[in-house]
C-alpha cells in the first residue's frame, strides 16, 4: 500500500473552530430547552388543581358538602396538602365551610421552583382560575394558556 506524502489529519485550529462552533450552539439551545421544560412541567400544576376539583364536585353532587372529600384515595379537609404526580407542586385545600373551596398549587422542586413568572396557581369553587408571578402580580393568562 502506498500512504501518500501529505496525508494530515485534523489541525488543533480546526479542533478549536468546532468547539467554538458547539459552545455556541449550546448556548442558545439550553436556555431555550430550559424555557420550554419549565412552561411544560406547568401542566403537573394545572391538571392535578383540575383533577381535584372535579373529585371535590363530583363529592358535592353526592353529599352536598365539600369537607371530607376524596381525592385521589385521600380525605381532604381544609388546610390538608398533596403532591401533583410529578412531584413539582403542593396542592393546599382551604375549605372553609360547607360550600367553598380553594385550591393552591405552589412549586416546591426545581426547575419549577425557578418559574417566576407562574410561582403560584389558584382554582377555586366559584370556577374562578388565577396564577401570580414571584411577586404577587396577575399572571393568569400566561400560565393557564398555553404561552
């Protein structure tokens, strides 16, 4: 076999461009895959207050109060807590009589405890949906919708 006389391979320079070339390309796609995990994960919020008050209603039709409910093989008084499925969030029951209920999911696990633009969600019996930024202010088409 014969190896030709300039056969080379791959110079450090062109090593470095590549690298250069993969750090930029990181650098935009984490915080964008970091953006959409965090509106994603959202939904453990929103579909677990959802679930919740569908088994709190369906209690009310049968016995015509909220206090003592079953949800999600739990029973559920007022200031009782539970886990959202995928650990993300806190959901705390405030029932105060009878025919009232609120329902508040709070981030208690990263990436979520990060999401300061949706820290909290709120549902309550009056079929009323919020959610506030870290700060308290009105966010409530952000993060119910689908932005």
């Amino acid at each position: 076999m014969r190896h030709e006389k300039y056969a080379r391979g791959m110079t450090l320079v062109e090593l470095m461009v590549v690298i250069a070339i993969v750090a930029i390309l990181a650098s935009i796609a984490f915080p964008a895959y970091s953006r959409f995990t965090t509106q994603a994960n959202r939904t453990d919020a929103t579909k677990t207050l959802q679930m919740a008050a569908q088994a709190l209603e369906r209690c009310y039709s049968q016995r015509f109060t909220y206090l003592a409910c079953n949800v999600s093989g739990a029973v559920m008084n007022n200031g009782s807590t539970m886990q959202t499925p995928n650990e993300f969030y806190t959901i705390t029951f405030a029932i105060p009589d009878k025919q009232d209920y609120t329902l508040t999911a709070v981030a208690i696990q990263a990436p979520q405890t990060g999401d300061i633009q949706c820290a909290q969600f709120v549902m309550s019996s009056t079929g009323q949906w919020t959610a506030q930024d870290s700060h308290g202010n009105p966010t409530t088409k952000n993060c119910w919708g689908s932005n």
